[in-house]
C-alpha cells in the first residue's frame, strides 16, 4: 500500500475499542485489520481500573470501509467488548516533534490542581497531547505538551499557585 498519510486529504477510518482489559485484546483488533490494504497512522492504549481504551487511525480505501464494519463488528462480539468506529475524509496532521512533558507528583492528587496546571498549559497557547499516570502513592501524572517551548512552560508553571503540595518538572521530550 502506498504510504497513504503523505498525501492530502486521504480516507480515515478511527477506531475506538473499549472494554474490560485481558491479554490480547490489542492483538486480536490488529489481526482483524491485518487482512485489509491499511495503515496505522497513530495508536494509543490506555487502562484505568482495568477498563481498556483503545483507539487507532487508519488510512484506507474507502472501498473496504464496509468490510472493516464487518471484520470489526465480529471482533467485537468475540472479544466481549465495544467498538465504534468514524470514517471520513481528511488531512492528517503531522506529529508535533518539539513535545514538553510535564511530570506532576501529589500525595492527593486533587482536580483543582489539574484544573490550575492545564490552565496554565492553556494561558501559554499549548495543547495537551497526551495525558498519562506514572505512578500511584504518591501519584504521578504526565501530560505531553506541545506548541511552546520548555523554558516558556516552566516558567508559567514555576508562577502557578496550587493550593496542595505539588512537585513538578517540565523537560524537552
């Protein structure tokens, strides 16, 4: 298949998978896919609490839309879990390279804290690319940022005011 996210604008199809987590859930929707003229263009996996959420973007003949419907419908059914899926067509957008993590560590982590350090994020024009714990007792969140500079980040974070105990470091990725 030609290398489909090079050309603009080009057929997607997203799918989100959800469902109580088990070894081989990622394995079994790659599998459904692997018999169809596809391209993963982007993946992310995340579980909490033990319910997984998955999502993959595709390129795709517009053609096979109908037969992935299908394909993804049984998997689905035997897997015991829910899919759902968008197709459209559009430009896929380039992965930022210049990505700033913040790390954030709290013995109680609390959403007022959140709410401040994402509305810094935002007061400085950047975007939440990813979101992500990293540890428990004390917790541990990541956020990937992009669309700023390390150095502006850290600063408008150094300025915050959070009401509880916060530890954070803003790095280059």
């Amino acid at each position: 298949m030609d290398d489909l996210s090079q050309k603009s604008p080009v057929f997607t199809g997203l799918i989100l998978l959800t469902g109580i987590d088990a070894p081989g859930i990622a394995q079994g929707l790659f599998h459904s896919l692997s018999d169809f003229s596809v391209q993963i263009d982007d993946v992310e996996q995340i579980v909490i609490s033990g319910r997984l959420v998955l999502t993959v973007l595709i390129t795709l003949n517009p053609a096979h839309q109908s037969a992935i419907e299908v394909d993804l419908a049984q998997y689905a059914q035997t897997s015991e879990t829910d899919i759902a899926t968008i197709f459209s067509e559009q430009s896929l957008i380039q992965v930022d390279k210049n990505r700033v993590g913040v790390h954030i560590v709290s013995k109680k982590m609390h959403p007022k804290a959140l709410s401040t350090l994402t509305t810094g994020i935002v007061d400085v024009n950047a975007n939440i690319e990813s979101i992500s714990r990293t540890q428990s007792e004390p917790t541990g969140i990541l956020f990937v940022v992009t669309g700023t500079t390390q150095a502006l980040l850290a600063s408008t974070i150094e300025g915050l005011e959070f009401e509880s105990e916060l530890e954070t470091r803003v790095y280059e990725l």
